[in-house]
C-alpha cells in the first residue's frame, strides 16, 4: 500500500529515516516487488534512487558513470530530505505579517518567529510587495541576490526563472561578476584573451605524456572536483592516478597541505597567504637576469616586457627595489635558495602551472594571476603541450577531454530592461550607500536603490562578506527581503516572507555530465513527491506571474516536460526522449582530436592567424587598457601591493585566516547534513591550527576557539595539524550563521570575521581571503550549536487578505515588461542561454575582441550550435563596448 507524504511524515520511520541516514546500495543490489528504482543526477554525481512505498530509502551506485562516488551523494545528498530544517510550508516573520507596508520591525530578523501562511496568501503578499515597491521606488529598487546557479545542477535553476519573471514585469537590479573569481574574470581578459578561469583546460593525456612538473598554487582539484556546476562524475580522478603513475613531480605552493597534496605526494613550499606575486615576480627576476628566460618567444607572442622591466629590475621611477629572492623571502616566508631553486626547476622542466581562484580573493587580487602569466611567459611555456598556465584544474572536471557537442538548453532568461547593477561581493556597500558611483571594468557606475531583496535558490547570507556588515544594512535599508529555498539555512532565518521550494529530487529536470567534458546527459527524474507544501521554483513564479497577469508569457504555454523535451531535442543526442528519460543518461562520443587539445595551443602554433583576445593580440606583460582605466589601485603591471591585512602588518598573536571551499559541502549545502560530524569538532566548523600556534594559545586538539577581529567573532573546533603553516588557520567557507548573546557566532561561519573592501577598484571583487584574527580558547560558549534548528513557527490567527482588491495585474501592467518576442534572435540567445551560470553579463561589458575569447568558453556551455553562435556574435558586435554607434 501507498504511504501518503503526510502519514510517511508522521511515522517513526521517518524518524529513523532523518536521524541514521540513507543507505548506499551496491550496483547488483536487488529490491523487492515494492521497491523502485529511479535515475537522477545531481552536483555530487548520477545515481538511481532507491524508493519503497514512496519512501526514499536509499541511493544506487552507477560505477559505470561515476569514477569515484562521495559520501555527499550517498549520504548527504539524501540525508538532507527529510531533515528538520526543511520549510514545509509558506511562512512569514510575524512582525513583517502583522503590517507589511508599514513598521515591519527589520531589527527583530532572525529573533523572532515565523507564522505558518497558505500558499494563496503568501503568493499574494509577495507579489504586491514587489508591485508596491515598483510603484514607489521603481523596478530599480527591486534586488536579485540570486545570482548563483549553484542551487541544483539542472536546466531550470531559481535565478534564470527568477530573472525571466522580474524582466516581464519592468526588470529588477542585479549583481555582476561573482565569488568565485570576481577578480580575474575581469583582468585576464585584457592580460591573456579569455577569462581563463572559467576555461577548458589542456586534456589530461597531453599532462600525461609531457609534462615533467606540475605546479599547484592553492589549488585543490582533489577536493573541489567532488562537486561540479552540472552533474559530477568524477573521472579526472583516475586520470591523476594515471598522471602520477607516469612520474610527473608535483610542487604544491600553499599554506596548507591539501588534500590533492595527500594524494598526489606533492612537495609542500609554505607561503604566507597573499604573497603569491612577490614569489612569482622573484622568480622573474631570477630568470630574466641569469639569462634564463626565452626572449624569443617573448618577442613574438609578447608586449610590455620593455614597461614590466623597470619594476622588475628595481629601476622603475618610484624607486621600488629589485624584486630579488631575497626581497620576496621577507614578504613571503620562502627562503631565498628554495626560491632559486625552483625558478631554475621550472626554468628546466616542461612545467605545467596550475593556479587556482582562491590568489583572486584577496585585496589586490588581480596581480597574482597576472604575475604568474608573466612568469609563464618569461620562461616560454604558454601554449606548448604539456606546459602552461591553466586557472581551472580545480573545476568542471579540469583536464578532460571536451566533446564539443551542443548541450541541452532550458527556458530562456530573457533580456532585463534594467541595466541597474550591483557587483556580487558589494552587496552590503550598495544597501549602505544608495545612489553612490563606482567604477568597475573602467566604467563608472552607480548603486541602485534597494528596497525589496528576493534570493531564490541561493544563500547570501553565507556568501556575502562581514555579515554583521550585510544585516545592519539589510535592516537599515530594505523593507521586505524574500527567501526561496528548500531549507531554513541563515538567508531564510533572516527573511521576511519564506517560500518552501522543493529539493531537486522533488522535481524533473535536466543536466549534462562534466561541466568541461559535456560527454553526459543526464535526466534528473523527479523520485519523491513534494516535502510538505514545498513547490518547485518553475511553478512558485509561475504562479507569481499569473497573479501579475504575466504567467502565460513565463511559461508560453510549456509545461516543464515539454520544456525538457524540447532541451533534449536542441542537443540531438540520438536516441528518442522517451528511452533516455527511461535509461536516464545517454552518452556522447568525445572527438579524437581533443585528447590531445593543448590550452593556448592555437596561438602558440600560429599567433597570426590564432592571436589572442586581447587589445594587441598578445600577452599582456603590460596593459595599457588597464593603464588607461586610471585604477588607482590597480596598476597596469603586476606589482607586490601590500593587503590591508595579512601577516606582514598583523598584530602580535594574529593569525591569517584563510576560507577554502569545504570538503564535505557545496559552499553552504549540506552544513545541515549529518556529513559535518565527519569533521566538525563539538557540533562546531573544524578549523585547521598549527602545532606552533596551538601551543602559544594553551589550545589541545577537540577544544573550542574563538576567532575575533574588529567585526565579528566565531566559535569553531580546533583540528590541530601539521598541514597547516605556522601563522596561519583554516576555516572552511559555507557555515550557517547562529549568533550567541554576546553576538559571536555559535557556528563557525567565517564570513562573520572576514572584510568586505574590494579586491580593487577595477574588479569590485570579494577579498575573503585577506582576513586576520586574534585567535584564543574558547571557555564560555553558551550553549550547543543551534544553526540547523527550525526557528520558532507560530499558527496564523487569522488574516484578512482580501487579494481581489489588490488588483495585481493591472499595477504589473503599468510596469513596462521585456518579452522575448522583441527581440532579435541574437538577441534571444544571449540573454536566454549565456548566462556564464550566473546572471547574463552585458553586450556593453566587454569589447568585441574580448567577447570572440569569452565566447569560445562560453558557447559550448551555452548549448549553441554554429548558427546559433553566429547570430550571438552579430548581435555582441552592435552592442559591444567598442561598437560604433550611429
């Protein structure tokens, strides 16, 4: 017999359910006449799902799909379903439901409790606080803070369904840019062609059979490729077993000993953190004065080496010092021989340098990556097999070979008739000073003036910087903040009107396997029925859109399954839709020719007829765009510029506070999952201290410590190692916040401790990883970490919503709209398909040689085929930055 979800719900199987997790089955396993089986894919890799009676019990591996299955998909993934922090109904915080046009009591955010409203009521307050504060603000003073596409790996992501509702209704303002590498997705353009960071890398047989050294500089690909953007499969793993099995000497430069570093045996050189270019800049200039660099190459594929020297070379007009071994061994830890030694490695060696995001976020982060390119130059190696510069190994499944296929694509975003907007990691800047100019890109810009923030499918209370910072000015500035999410994580705490969205097995919907690769296809079949009255995004805004009288232009008649149809159609994989959605993947063959792809092998080969993106060409040792930028804090070389906070001018007893990407969690999913236990100490995030730096603070392993500094103070679980260098603690990012009396928070959520000022005034991008903290034992926490209890939730008395004399439609009527049928048809695909996986960037961003290098990354995630691309690059070369207007 059927379970109904709300009998399931009340049962002790449920309880046993919630509190000892889900079962792995073996790939042979064998079920009983009640239990089904069911293909889905997600962020952490393709499975069957194992369901009895209508109950998930459990997941099946697929061997023949994932290389290397991780305890986030077997345990984690599922774990979190019927966890007591789902949202299981529409709720409203009680002061904002008492007089939501008035005294909403923003200071009372997270304190006090929720009251449980129906579906009809809470829609209905939603969309006229959306439509109210259009009407008195403007559409500009409507936020998207959902600029992440991280919220699940499939076609139909909240905030591409968010951002086609908003721009039927008059568009909203919105972020630019991102977390991840705020920083580099605008300098490398200019410096090297391509963003680089969201770029395909060299395939790994071409590591294999070439490459003599490997370089890691804070980057982890063993552990940050357990997650990907699309559907997770894990088959660069074997490959670097292989790589290694080959003799490849891998180096890893980084405060920490990685994970990758564990599997890979890597030589471990400590540095202090954000000293990264004075290492590379050294080594430069080991190279370039012992007659080791390859001038040659740097004559043909090479400008502004004549404008670096100076710098370089100590002869510069502001009368810098050489950039000497030993000038960098005081900045950045490394004894001046181990610097020499391995500039003469790399200058030996066919060496691969793989760089990660982490360099980028931090004050100045556009000068790492740029040294390191330098540096690369220097010594001839960009473009040559098996040698290199790459900044994504740690991403998208690096170093696979790619299939070049046309992807699956899903509804379009549509094109926002606002151009108002906000850079990702200036979120609290832009609450805290509206109306304010900012220069970005070299453009200059002005803050929006928020009133309403909605955040569907993403958690910016835990990605944004200095939350103390991010909720005085959401409670200073913001009448109504909406959250849309599955769970109660720290952004729906803090919200006004929560709307439960269902988990992705909750829903159809559709992704491709490896996010570089793209050699997958995967249905992600819906295997449960909703938890509680959750919705799925699609249907929320739908539903939205039929109360504002444009729900017909959102869905154009489509049903979800008919726009999954006509995705799977687009990609032509050749097999019907019906046995795929059946099977629940279809393979795709990768070209011969790609196994052997070399990143920049093109323009190595032929930098005439294959040049760069850039303003010459070539690479940038010297760019005189950014020169002409005027960024004070950006020069046009990379330079050593002193962060505003890092070992060199702590305070005695400070500690560098460094915020990777966690291990068991994608950013802030799954901290509510039984998963955390595996690490966490005390029910607390585990943060890594040195030997040497336990000892100074009478700190044993297992114990609690505080981390403090002039914005906010965490408690976290000391994990005392000798993978960590002396000065330096690592405390991974994605925490929920729980906030303690005092104010400290009880969870360990680093952005609690970290600075918001921007990497420079050419990016606007995060710095969370210049950061500095006093570090001590922990002996009065208040009580247990209370991050993944509910909040409390009260019973609606009653309210008098009469929703017809609200008159919804007609207001959204005067709110002049973006339909997708006025477009052109470039103009359609841009906005619908190239979004980047966050929110479209416009034509107007880039110039049009930096677009043709954008978009040879960009188009294959797209899903575009020729045609299609062609009419995109037409429609970017009428709007690009350099386009001749008439």
């Amino acid at each position: 017999m059927q379970v109904s979800r709300r009998t399931f719900l009340k049962t002790t199987v449920a309880s046993t359910v919630a509190a000892n997790g889900l079962t792995w089955f073996g790939a042979n396993a064998v079920f009983a006449a009640d239990t089904v089986t069911i293909p889905s894919a997600s962020h952490w890799g393709p499975f069957k799902a194992v369901v009895q009676n209508g109950v998930l019990i459990g997941v099946q591996a697929l061997p023949d799909l994932d290389a290397m299955p991780t305890k986030m998909l077997t345990e984690g993934l599922l774990g979190r379903v019927y966890h007591k922090t789902r949202v299981q109904y529409p709720m409203i915080r009680k002061s904002y439901l008492a007089d939501p046009t008035g005294d909403t009591k923003p200071h009372l955010r997270g304190k006090e409790p929720f009251v449980r409203v129906s579906w009809e009521e809470a829609l209905a307050i939603t969309a006229n606080a959306i439509l109210t504060t259009a009407e008195k603000h403007g559409n500009q003073s409507l936020f998207s803070a959902s600029y992440g596409g991280w919220s699940h790996a499939g076609l139909l992501r909240p905030q591409v369904l968010q951002g086609r509702l908003f721009n039927l209704i008059g568009g909203h303002s919105v972020t630019t840019g991102d977390y991840s590498a705020g920083a580099s997705q605008i300098s490398l353009p200019h410096i090297i062609g391509d963003m680089e960071v969201y770029s395909p890398q060299t395939a790994w047989e071409v590591i294999a059979d070439k490459t003599e050294v490997m370089v890691w500089v804070g980057c982890d690909p063993w552990k940050n490729n357990r997650v990907e953007f699309t559907v997770a499969d894990h088959q660069m793993y074997p490959r670097w077993k292989k790589i290694k099995e080959r003799g490849v000497k891998f180096i890893s430069i980084n405060p920490q000993y990685t994970p990758t570093d564990v599997a890979m045996g890597s030589d471990w050189v400590k540095i202090v953190p954000n000293t990264d270019t004075a290492l590379f800049l050294a080594m430069s200039w080991y190279i370039y004065t012992n007659g080791k660099h390859d001038q040659a190459y740097l004559d043909k594929y090479t400008v502004g080496l004549d404008k670096f020297l100076p710098y370089l070379l100590g002869k510069d007009a502001d009368g810098t010092p050489p950039k000497t071994p030993e000038w960098a061994a005081a900045i950045t830890g490394i004894p001046a021989a181990k610097i020499v030694e391995l500039a003469e490695l790399f200058a030996a060696k066919r060496t691969q340098f793989a760089i990660g995001w982490s360099l980028q976020r931090a004050h100045h982060g556009e000068m790492p990556h740029w040294a390191a390119i330098n540096l690369a130059a220097m010594l001839g190696k960009i473009g040559k097999p098996g040698e290199g510069i790459g900044f994504s190994w740690h991403y998208g499944g690096g170093g696979m070979p790619q299939s070049t296929k046309v992807m699956p694509i899903g509804i379009p975003q549509g094109r926002n008739p606002l151009t108002s907007r906000c850079p990702a990691s200036r979120i609290s800047e832009m609450l805290l000073n509206p109306g304010k100019k900012y220069t970005r890109d070299g453009t200059e810009d002005t803050f929006p003036d928020v009133k309403l923030v909605y955040t569907s499918g993403n958690n910016v209370m835990s990605h944004q910087q200095d939350t103390n910072e991010l909720l005085r000015a959401l409670n200073q500035q913001v009448q109504t903040f909406i959250c849309q999410d599955p769970w109660w994580c720290a952004s729906s705490r803090f919200a006004d009107i929560v709307l439960p969205a269902t988990s992705a097995l909750e829903r159809d919907d559709m992704s491709s396997g490896g996010t570089y690769g793209n050699d997958k296809i995967y249905a992600m079949r819906q295997v449960i029925e909703p938890y509680g009255e959750s919705l799925d995004d699609f249907e929320i805004f739908k539903r939205l859109g039929d109360l504002m009288g444009v729900g017909f232009q959102f869905t154009e008649g489509l049903t979800v399954k008919q726009i999954l149809q006509n995705a799977y159609a687009h990609a032509n994989p050749g097999i019907p839709f019906d046995e795929f959605w059946e099977k629940g993947h279809v393979k795709l063959d990768v070209p011969e020719p790609m196994h052997q792809w070399v990143r920049h092998g093109d323009f190595y080969t032929d930098p005439v007829n294959k040049p760069l993106h850039t303003a010459s060409g070539k690479i940038e040792l010297y760019c005189d765009v950014i020169a002409k930028a005027k960024v004070a804090d950006c020069p046009p070389i990379p330079k050593f510029l002193e962060p505003i906070e890092y070992l060199g001018n702590a305070k005695p007893g400070q500690v560098h506070v460094v915020s990777p990407h966690p291990f068991n969690r994608l950013h802030s999913q799954m901290a509510n999952t039984d998963l955390r236990n595996e690490q966490h100490i005390q029910g607390r995030q585990h943060v890594l201290v040195s030997l040497e730096d336990a000892k100074a603070n009478g700190i044993k392993d297992g114990d609690l410590v505080e981390l403090f500094n002039e914005r906010g103070a965490v408690i976290a679980g000391a994990r005392v190692t000798e993978q960590i260098m002396k000065g330096v603690v690592s405390l991974e990012e994605g925490g929920w916040v729980q906030f303690d009396s005092k104010g400290r928070c009880n969870s360990g959520s680093i952005n609690v401790i970290t600075t918001s000022v921007p990497a420079s005034g050419l990016s606007q991008a995060t710095s969370a990883n210049t950061c500095v903290a006093s570090l001590k034992k922990c002996i009065d926490p208040e009580s247990e970490n209370r991050a993944f209890e509910p909040p409390a939730i009260e019973q609606n008395k009653g309210i008098a919503l009469d929703i017809a004399s609200m008159n919804l439609a007609t207001r959204a009527q005067n709110l002049k709209g973006a339909t997708l049928g006025s477009m052109s048809p470039g103009e359609k695909l841009f906005y619908g398909r190239c979004t980047l996986c966050h929110v479209a960037r416009e034509p107007g961003d880039y110039t049009m040689s930096q677009w043709m290098g954008i978009t040879q990354s960009m188009f294959p995630r797209a899903g575009l085929d020729d045609g299609e691309r062609k009419l995109v690059l037409e429609f970017l070369a009428k709007n690009a930055k350099d386009a001749v207007t008439k």
